[in-house]
C-alpha cells in the first residue's frame, strides 16, 4: 500500500497525485504534458474532498483531454491584455477595474480562463503595483477596484492591510471586492489578521468562487462563518462545468448550501474559451435551461446570474432563459412552470 504524503503537504505535481491515487499511474507521462503546460496544485482540503468527490477532483486533477486544443480556444478569453493602462490593471468598464496584485493560486483549476498567465509568476513587482495604483489615483471615474489575481488572498495580511489602506487613501474609489478561493480551498488561511486586514476598508467585500457543495468541508464552512461573523460582505460565483455542476440538483444543492452560510450567489459563469477546457464547457441553451429549472425551485436568493464574458474583453451580458417574447399587440411572458401568459404595456399615447 501506497504510503500517504504528509497531511499538511499541497500536492505540486503529477507524481504527487498518482501517489495519493487522484490520477492513474497509467497517465502520467501524458499529464506530465499536460503540467508543464498548466501546473499542478492542490491544497490538502481539495485533496482529501477529492478522494470522495469526482466532482471536487475533476476540477483541480489534470486531465489527458487538456491536450485537445479547439480552434475556438484563446489564449486570452476574457480580454484582460485588450484593457491594461498599465501592467498589472484591467479596465474594461468606466467605474471599475480589476487589480491582478498576484498571479498565484491556492489551488490550480484545470478550466481557469488566465491558465496561460495565473501560476507563471508572483506578485505584481512594486513599481508595477505603485504605477496601477497611481493610474487608479488620477482616474476619477474609478469607483470599484477588484482585486484578483491569481488570488488575492495569498498575499500576507500585512501586505493585504497595506494594500487596503493605499486604496482607501484614494477619495473616489468606493468598494473594494476581492476574488478568491481561499476560504474555501485554503480555509486555515482565514486568520483573525486577515480579517482585520479586510476591515481597513469600510466597503470590502469578499465572493467567493466555488463550484461544488462538495468544496465546502466543515472548515470552509467555519472559515465563511468567520467572515460573515465579522460583518464582511459575501458574494459567491461559480462556474458551469460538464461533469461537475451541470445538473439541476448539484447547483440547487451549492447555492441552498452557500445561502446558509450567509454567502449570496452573484454570478453563474458560462465557461470560457481557455486552451484546452473545452471538456469542461456546455452548450449556452443547456445553461440557460438549468437556471430555468432553478428558478421554479429556488427563492431569488439563492439564485445567481447566468453571464457569458465575451471573447475579446466585450464585457459580461447576462445569457439566462428569455421569458418573454411580443407577439406584435402584447407581451407573451412564461412562468416557472411553462404556461404562457399574456401581458400589456400601459398605453401613453
């Protein structure tokens, strides 16, 4: 028998995950291909939700079917390089930007839509993150800053807390969100100077990406609690994967779960065009009939967004079922559970 690698350990590699049995040794010299081209890493919390979950290790395990490249697949997905100003910060629409402070992650998600970048390098260097900064200063129209990465969240509470009391300085900027998995993947990491570190801020707010209920072990859940216990605002995103969440009862199962943990589901994404996550992604119309289903079952809390991120940095456009359609005098408008039903505009004229 196999011995087991060190609890504590993350699993870096291909020989690392055969070892634990998440991957086949019959594979590996094909998923070596696969990591050298996207790394490999897996926290100790995914890696034990792994071993029972097929859809916790189809998300973090390298798969042979990366090696199949679509001639839709881009390099770029979302446009993030169409919008820098200045290394290290992406403005795509007047009132926000996003902030890429690092380029690593806890784990490393096999679909991930900046696998070309996230996992090559480290943190933004400090001339490059004063420089964003200084753009983010003299741009007035800037209200939101996003921080993502990679994630966020591996940066030390000092460095996070330093980061925050630079943008609170800034008058105009409003709300701070900050992108991450930590809580979830990396829970131990939700520290009382992490959370201290989000308070520099009057408006932080945390969202979550998560895919799965399996993801949320008893100490991500403690860790979320903690957040939420301490006034910290939670979003949720998720991502809509093939062999994952693409059925009505696993996404039911995640956002009733996320709701419970005072955490509210904002975005349901469409998966991106990235090189070679093409296995993971359905059609739009299987999309779109999933939040349909959904929305008959579950209150409006519980629900988030069906958006598309267009290919060449276009933006985000909401892709959910179409309820209603005018038939030339009225509106004909479906229910939850597919009656149709006519409907009037008011008459101004």
């Amino acid at each position: 028998m196999t011995a087991l690698l060190p609890q504590a350990r993350a699993l870096h590699s291909v020989a690392d995950l055969v070892a634990e049995g998440l991957a086949p040794a019959g594979d590996a010299a094909l998923l070596e291909t696969v990591a050298q081209d996207f790394r490999v890493r897996v926290t100790p919390q995914m890696r034990d939700a792994a071993r029972t979950s097929d859809a916790v290790a189809r998300q973090f395990v390298p798969s042979t079917q990366e090696l199949t490249i679509s001639p839709a697949d881009l390099a770029d997905p979302i446009g993030d390089d169409a919008h820098a100003p200045v290394p290290g910060l992406t403005h795509r629409y007047p009132d926000r930007v996003i902030l890429h402070v690092t380029k690593t992650c806890e784990v490393y998600c096999r679909f991930c839509f900046r696998r070309e970048t996230v996992g090559e390098t480290g943190h933004l260097p400090q001339a490059q993150l004063d420089a964003a900064l200084d753009y983010i200063a003299r741009t007035p129209a800037i209200w939101e800053v996003i921080l993502t990465g990679g994630d966020p969240l591996v940066l030390s509470a000092r460095r996070i807390a330093d980061l925050l009391a630079r943008l609170k300085a800034i008058p105009h900027v409003g709300v701070i969100r900050l992108h991450t998995r930590v809580p979830v993947v990396a829970p131990e990491r939700v520290t009382d100077a992490l959370i201290a570190a989000l308070r520099q801020h009057p408006s932080v707010w945390v969202v979550i990406h998560t895919n799965h209920a399996d993801e949320l072990t008893g100490a991500a859940r403690a860790a979320l609690g903690r957040l939420a216990d301490a006034g910290v605002p939670l979003l949720s995103q998720s991502v809509l994967l093939r062999g994952v969440n693409d059925t009505g009862e696993a996404l039911e199962a995640l956002f009733r779960a996320l709701v419970r943990l005072r955490v509210k589901p904002y975005y349901l994404h469409h998966c991106d065009l990235a090189r070679g996550a093409g296995h993971f992604r359905t059609t739009i119309a299987t999309g779109q009939a999933l939040m349909a289903a959904l929305r008959g079952r579950l209150s409006g809390t519980c629900l988030p967004t069906y958006v598309l991120d267009l290919p060449g940095g276009f933006g985000k456009v909401p892709v959910g079922p179409d309820y209603l359609h005018h038939d030339g005098e009225r509106w004909q408008v479906t229910d939850p559970n597919g009656k149709v039903h006519a409907y009037c505009d008011p008459d101004h004229s």
